[in-house]
C-alpha cells in the first residue's frame, strides 16, 4: 500500500482546531463567573469531591436527626 492510500487521524482540519482552541481560551477566563458553585466537575480550580463530601454530611446529618 502506498502512504496516500491511508486516511488522516484527526477528523477536523486544522483550521477548526484552531479556531476552537482560541474561542476555548477567550472563554476559559469567564467560564468560572458564569457558572454557579455548585458546578463543580470539569471546572478548573474546582473539584467533584467537593460535592461528594457535601452530599455525604447531608446523607449523615438527616440520619442523625433521624435517631
């Protein structure tokens, strides 16, 4: 088989990519002010544990007022 026998990887061109990836870091400094605290799972600078722990002391503290 000859090399221009095979397809490219990559299934956007380059032009795409490099228009996404600029809109991507113009947006990335606002994303944190417009999404609310709660949002927490593929925000940078926040965690998904956060919320795990948060859903886990009110699961404890329903069970304690229930006893």
């Amino acid at each position: 088989m000859t090399p221009d026998r095979f397809r490219p990887i990559a299934l956007c061109n380059v032009v795409y990519k490099i228009i996404s990836k600029i809109i991507a870091n113009r947006l990335k400094p606002l994303l944190p002010t417009l999404m609310s605290e709660e949002k927490t799972g593929y925000v940078e600078g926040r965690q998904i544990l956060n919320n795990i722990i948060q859903a886990h002391e009110v699961v404890h503290s329903l069970i304690s007022k229930r006893k």
